[in-house]
C-alpha cells in the first residue's frame, strides 16, 4: 500500500493533516476533560484554562526539546521539528503553572487530565500519519506502508542508514514498505484512553490515575520504539525516547504508590466550584 502525505490547499493557506489533527487532539482533550468536570459536577471553564496551557507549553516544549537535543538552532523558525515528549513536559509545567495561578491544587488537575492525554496523543499520531512521518522499520506484514514522499521518503538510501539489511546492489531510489508505526501507537493509545476513562471511579487518592497514564503511556512509546525508523540508538539496542519512557514510566509508578491511599481532598478549588445557578429573574 503506498500513501501520500495529506494537504489542503484554500488560496495561500496550506494546511497539512498534521496540524488538522493537533488541531483536533487538543479540541478532543478539552473536550473529554469538560465531561470529567462535568461528571465530577465541577466547574467546566476549567477545561478551557487546562486547554490554553497545554497548548502553549506543550508547543514550545516540543521545539525546544527538538532543538537542545538535535542542535539545530535555526528549527526554531521551521514547521517541523516537534518531539512528544518535550510536548507532554511543557505541556504539563505550563498547565500546573497556570493551576498555580488559579490556586488549583496539582492533584485536582492530574486526575482529570489522565485520560484526556491519552486520547490527544492517539488522535495526534494520526497526524504523523498523515503527513508520513514517524514510521517504522521495512517489513513484509500485509499491511506494510509505502511512504514515496514521506519525512523523509521510505527509500532504500534513507532507512539503510537507520535499517543496514539491504543488498549491496539495491537500488538507493526504491521505495520500501515500512510498520506504519503512527497506527499501533494510536490503537493502543486509544485502547488505554478508554480503560482511563473506565478508572474514573477509582478508591485512590486524587490524581492517583494520572500515574496510571504515565505508566501506560511510557509502555506503550518503549515497545513500540523497537520497530520505528530510528538514528538515535546510542544506548545499545534502546533509543533516547526508550530511556525517556523508562523514567515516564518509573514516575507514574512513583505516583501510584504515593497516591494509592491518597490524602484527603480536602476544600473545593474556588476555581473548580460550581457555578451558582442565577436565581430567577435574576
């Protein structure tokens, strides 16, 4: 099967499936963290606060993490050049920064954000997908991919730096197929958004299932690392992103531990406070 990148071009205005689907990750979050609160009967407007703040943080966070590891200064003013997990810690500082300012204790906001970045992590590899980028390593599986005008192309001459099995005499301009890597990782992401959303109902303490989600979401990006298309395994067979999950990993378990009994929840947030019902006529 052999795909192209999505694009969608209104006049000047060109607009990639990348950025339609970070688009639709972060409304998709908002979104299922609004019905949290809404199940929680706690003030909705919060979502918005939690939204603004990760997409900032979690923008820059992405940048820069890309450049400081890369060294590529002048990415800073390129479209690309974006790494999830820089996203997920901006993300995370700007969004408890911001509940700070609210005087939103940072438990409140964990256990309400679990499930909602997992689903904006799903929907946002489908955005990898299609713009064809962060594949996997050739294989034979029938639903292998061809990326012909992917980042970079699936050929023979960019994945033998990253994949050295090919014949001396192959052809550096064929196209390979590769694991379409973008559509596990939403699959299983998606398949632990669901079970987060089913732990709503936890006896842990507050902000015990955002543990859960670290665990969950370190697992997921340390499997799935052993079949992408990577430069970066200078640990071994491992790569940077798997040693960075392992310790994703470690602190969501730190988390569940801490928060297994959990606190009391004390007084409501007067952020998170519902908001009055006007009385009529009023």
């Amino acid at each position: 099967m052999t795909i192209y990148p999505f694009v969608l071009q209104l006049g000047p205005i060109t607009l990639t499936g990348y950025g339609l689907m970070m688009m639709a990750a972060f409304l998709m979050a908002g979104w299922a963290i609004q019905q949290e609160l809404r199940w929680r009967r706690l003030n909705e407007e919060y979502a918005a606060d939690i939204v603004i703040a990760a997409v900032i943080g979690g923008l820059l966070g992405a940048k820069l993490w890309y450049v400081v590891w890369s060294r590529d200064w002048q990415a800073l003013f390129h479209r690309g050049g974006f790494v999830w997990y820089g996203g997920l810690l901006g993300g995370i500082v700007a969004v408890l920064i911001n509940g700070w300012r609210l005087r939103v204790p940072p438990r409140y906001t964990m256990e309400i954000t679990g499930a909602p970045l997992a689903l904006g992590y799903a929907l946002g590899r489908v955005g990898c997908f299609l713009v064809n980028d962060d594949y996997g390593l050739p294989s034979t599986v029938p639903w292998a991919m061809k990326f012909p005008n992917g980042l970079p192309p699936t050929t023979v001459a960019q994945l033998s730096r990253l994949h050295g099995v090919f014949p001396p005499d192959a052809d550096p301009s064929t196209v390979v197929a590769v694991h379409p890597t973008q559509i596990y990782e939403t699959v299983m992401m998606f398949l632990a958004f669901l079970w987060l959303w089913q732990l709503r109902t936890h006896r842990h303490g507050l902000g015990w299932r955002f543990g859960v989600y670290l665990v969950l979401a370190g697992a997921e990006r340390f499997l799935i690392e052993f079949v992408r298309a990577k430069d970066d395994r200078i640990f071994g067979p491992l790569s940077v992103a798997q040693l960075t999950s392992m310790l994703v990993a470690l602190a969501g378990v730190v988390i569940m531990v801490r928060l297994r009994a959990g606190p009391e929840e004390g007084a409501l947030p007067k952020r998170l406070s519902p908001n009055p019902v006007p009385a009529p006529g009023g």
